[in-house]
C-alpha cells in the first residue's frame, strides 16, 4: 500500500496537472490576440509578480548556494514554457506533448532503482503514445528540436525543483525562481508582444497565471518534498490522459479507442508510481 507521504505528493502532482490543463484552456483563447509567445510571457510575468507580493522572500531564507540555484531554477523554468510554446507554433498538440514527456520519462528511468526501473515508466511511455497518437501528425524538425529542447529543460525542472524544495523553507524559492523566469521571458519576447497587449488581456492573464503556473508549481514543489523524482517523472504521464478527458468533458472531444487504452495505461503506471514512490529520507521538518 502506499505510504501516507506516497499519497499525499501524488495527490498534489494530480491536482498540479489539473490546474495545468485548466490553464492551458484559458491560454487558448488568448493565441489569437497576442501569439503563443506572448501567452507564455504574460503567464511567467504575472506568476513572478504574484510570488513577489504573497510571499516577500527575505535574504534570511536563503544561502548563496541555494539562492544561486533557484535562479537556475527560474530560467530553466522560462526556457520549458517559451520552448514548449514555439513547438506548439509548428507541429501538433499531441506531438509536442509526447516529445516534451521524454523529459521527465528519462528522469524516472535514471533515477529509478532495481530491475522493475523500466516497468511504470515503460508503462507510461506506451499509455502516453497511445494517448497523442504522435504518428498521425506531419512533423516540423525545428518544432521538433523546439520539444525535444523542452523535454531537456523539464528533465532539468524536476532534479532542480526537488533540490530547491529541500533546501528553502516554504515556497520562498519559488518568490525567486519565478521573478528570475519572468525576467528572462521579457528580455527575451517582450519587446515584440508588450505593445499588443490590453487591460483586458491581462486581466486574463493574472487568472492565467494562478492556474498557469502559480498554483501547479507549487504544488510540484510540494509534490518532490514527498516523492522520488522518479515516481514523480511517471506520475506525469497522468497529464495527457487528463487533457483528453478534460477535451472530452468541455469540448465535446471523443477519445478512441487508442486514447481509451492509453488512458488505462497511465493510470496503471500513476498509480504504480505512487504505490512505490514515497522518499526514503523525509524532508527536515523545518523545510517541509
């Protein structure tokens, strides 16, 4: 059975996926009117705003060491949503989501342990595959090394976002990770986006942020105090099944029967995953 820690991070990494995909609902809407570049930096600008305001992070909190990697953090978390996004611009949903898992798939066989290392992740590659049907879509090769890129900096994001979480009290590294991805997004795609955007898009966009990423991110932070990065990178093969069962429930979008089977197959291995997934060493109280 699993442990109660087991339980409760994959609960949080669940409702982090939830909130993902709510939030990916919203961010459609907005393509239209200011690219999928500016949908990304008007998340990561609003969340850095938002974590700077609630939690007020004070030099107390941090070391240099651990002050140094929640910068890291932050643009590597900038690098996943502006690569992700640009992939998105040229080669299907389902596609890019199926190269971006490779990340956290990688993830969960390198850091898993013993013969059954392979098993929940195997599981998940293939549920995954039958979910996104990646073969059915004509292929960019730039969008292709724009998702590949993204799988790598996820991979990044999981290892890093555990090790800020063991270190920093709280979610005080996420009031620096996320100020630090929302200056990279404005250096980067600002210029070319701050000029379409309206009062009206960003008041969009703070609701986008709280959903996209503020909420989930805090809950993955949480989520990797209570789980391996392995259990935590299969546990994310859950996030397209709930894309199309939230397609199914809001858009009236059809599974068949390869999406029905692939969605039987990740929450085999989510539920695997969290069976198996509690860390050994818990996090220091004072930190967790």
């Amino acid at each position: 059975m699993p442990t109660d820690q087991a339980r409760t991070g994959a609960l949080m990494a669940v409702a982090a996926m939830l909130c993902v995909q709510l939030g990916l609902a919203v961010a459609v809407t907005l393509i239209d009117d200011i690219g999928v570049e500016g949908v990304a930096w008007l998340r990561l600008a609003w969340a850095g705003i938002l974590f700077l305001i609630i939690v007020r992070p004070r030099r107390t909190a941090f070391t240099r060491n651990s002050f140094l990697m929640c910068v890291v953090l932050g643009v590597v978390t900038a690098a996943i949503t502006l690569l992700f996004m640009a992939a998105l611009d040229r080669i299907p949903l389902g596609t890019a989501s199926a190269l971006e898992f490779l990340g956290p798939l990688g993830v969960a066989v390198a850091r898993g342990r013993g013969r059954g290392r392979w098993a929940w992740p195997g599981l998940a590659a293939a549920g995954v595959l039958l979910l996104t049907e990646p073969w059915t879509g004509a292929v960019d090769p730039v969008g292709v090394a724009f998702a590949l890129a993204a799988a790598a900096c996820w991979a990044g994001y999981i290892l890093l976002t555990q090790k800020v979480g063991d270190a920093v009290a709280g979610i005080n590294g996420l009031a620096v990770s996320m100020p630090v991805a929302g200056l990279v997004a404005t250096l980067t795609v600002g210029p070319t986006v701050i000029e379409r955007v309206t009062p009206h898009i960003l008041l969009i966009g703070l609701g986008l942020a709280v959903l996209l990423p503020v909420v989930p991110f805090a809950l993955e932070l949480l989520a990797l105090r209570r789980l391996t990065t392995a259990a935590f990178g299969t546990l994310m093969a859950l996030e397209p099944a709930f894309a199309m069962l939230l397609g199914f429930v809001v858009l009236d979008q059809v599974p068949g029967p390869f999406g029905l089977v692939g969605i039987c197959l990740v929450v085999a291995a989510g539920v695997g995953a969290a069976r198996t997934g509690a860390r050994a060493a818990p996090v220091p109280l004072e930190v967790g």
